[in-house]
C-alpha cells in the first residue's frame, strides 16, 4: 500500500464523518464538506491503486 492509498483512505473516513456529524446537527455546510472530501479520498485512493498496478506490471511483481 503506498501512500496516496494511504491518504485516500484517510480522506474518505474524515470526510463520512463530517458527512454524517453534519447530518446529525442540521449543518448542510459541513456535510457538503464531508461529501466532497470524500469524494476526493476515493479518487486519491484510486490514483494510489493505479500507481500499484502500473508498478507490478513494470516489476513484474
């Protein structure tokens, strides 16, 4: 796992959280927020799984 997957993740947790806490207190701001990082995480995420799979293909590994 390398570290755009990594940060994705990351990314993809905080923002289900601000989505969700944004929902619970009425805030339509922070779960716009929450939804977007998200949305930002998963793409890191998937850049990250694209960077893994070129680099076994390359090493053969």
């Amino acid at each position: 796992m390398n570290k755009d997957q990594v940060k994705g993740h990351i990314n993809e947790a905080k923002g289900k959280v601000k989505e969700i806490a944004g929902k619970l207190v009425g805030n339509e701001d922070l779960e716009q927020e929450g939804t977007i990082q998200k949305a930002a995480g998963k793409v890191e995420s998937a850049y990250g799984d694209l960077k893994e799979d070129i680099k076994k293909v390359v090493t053969g590994k």
